[in-house]
C-alpha cells in the first residue's frame, strides 16, 4: 500500500453523519449486486483499511467485523440478476446503494458514491468520487462489508451449481466460467442481458 493509499480521509464534508456507499459485482455474468452504506466514527483508523479490490480476500474478511462493531451505522442491500436485466446495471447499482442507505439506523447528512453516477437520495447532499474507496474511508469501508457478503453468497451458491466454481470466480467473467457456460449453458442466476461469451452464441434459457 502506497503512501496516499495509507492517509485515507475520514470525511469529504463538514457533516459528521456522513454515509460513504460502494457496490460490487457489477461487471459479473452471474448473481446479483450488492452495496453497503456506512457511517464511520470521525476518530476510526485502521492501518488495513484500503479500496476492498486492493485486500487479500483473508484481510477484508478480517476488516468486516471490526467495521460493523465499529461504525456509527451500516446497511447491506442485494438487487438480484432479474431486476438487472429488467432495469439494466447502473441503475441496479444505484437501486442498491439506496436501498443500503436505507438500511442505515441512523439518516446520514452527507452522502459520497464511489464512481460518477448517482442519483439523489432524499434530498441529502451527495458527491461521486472517482476512485473514492481508495480516498475515504468510509467509501473503502462500504467497498469491503459489499464485496465480502456478495463473495459469501455466491460461495454458498457455488454448492447449487459448482459447475461454474463461483466459489472462485464469484460470476465474474473469467475463462473459466465462460467455459463452463458453453459446457452446462446457463443458471436461472445468469444476467440474460449480458455479453456471457465473447462469440455471442445462442443460449438455452
């Protein structure tokens, strides 16, 4: 972890009730996407506390914990692979993402998205971050607790369908899983309105 990646900030605004939210699995074939919001103490600091994408699977793990006992409030919010395809996924991510502020116990004053798309929630104030989980800590926050409870889902999931090894791949669109999809076809679980194999074949729904 670099230097600018270790002196992550607590807040981007002047609101100590600020919520920073963050989705994951938005580019897979599979399952659905999660967000989570959160709202950090002002005096949290932890030395392990980077973008999720940036943390071995063993210490994001570790982190989530310690981010739900510690955090003023967090939600968690699944949009399954059925309202992707029907709302596509940017809106699916930002659906989340509110729903996961929903979830907060507390109502935040300030709201900052990882990203550049968002869509007003409630009339709080909010700001996009490009690379925002790398930069506050609330959004890393949000990025890790997303990512490890959609990671746990679709492991359990890889039991109903181990032919696809989501427990490695977790959907994402690896050589392994789109072999696996010209193999087996596809699950009730596949996003119907994605690119599943680069050769854009006619599947079995």
């Amino acid at each position: 972890m670099n230097t600018f990646e270790a002196m992550l900030a607590n807040n981007y605004s002047e609101f100590k009730l600020e919520a920073g939210t963050d989705e994951a699995g938005r580019g897979c074939l599979a399952g659905p996407v999660v967000a989570a919001a959160v709202i950090l103490p002002s005096n949290f600091k932890h030395s392990l506390l980077n973008d999720s994408k940036q943390l071995s699977e063993k210490n994001r793990q570790l982190l989530r914990p310690i981010i739900e006992a510690e955090a003023l409030a967090f939600g968690v919010a699944f949009i399954d692979e059925k309202e992707i395809d029907n709302i596509n996924i940017l809106n699916a991510s930002i659906k989340a993402m509110h729903h996961a502020i929903k979830k907060l116990k507390v109502q935040p004053e300030f709201i900052i998205v990882d990203g550049n798309r968002f869509k007003p929630y409630n009339n709080i104030a909010h700001q996009t971050i490009v690379k925002g989980d790398a930069k506050f800590m609330s959004i890393a926050a949000a990025s890790i607790l997303a990512k490890t409870y959609r990671d746990d889902f679709m492991t359990a999931l890889h039991l109903k369908f181990p032919e696809y090894h989501w427990n490695k791949n977790k959907g994402y669109p690896t050589k392994q899983h789109r072999e696996a999809i010209k193999q087996f076809g596809i699950t009730p679980l596949h996003r119907k309105t994605f690119r599943l194999l680069p050769e854009q074949l006619k599947l079995d729904i």
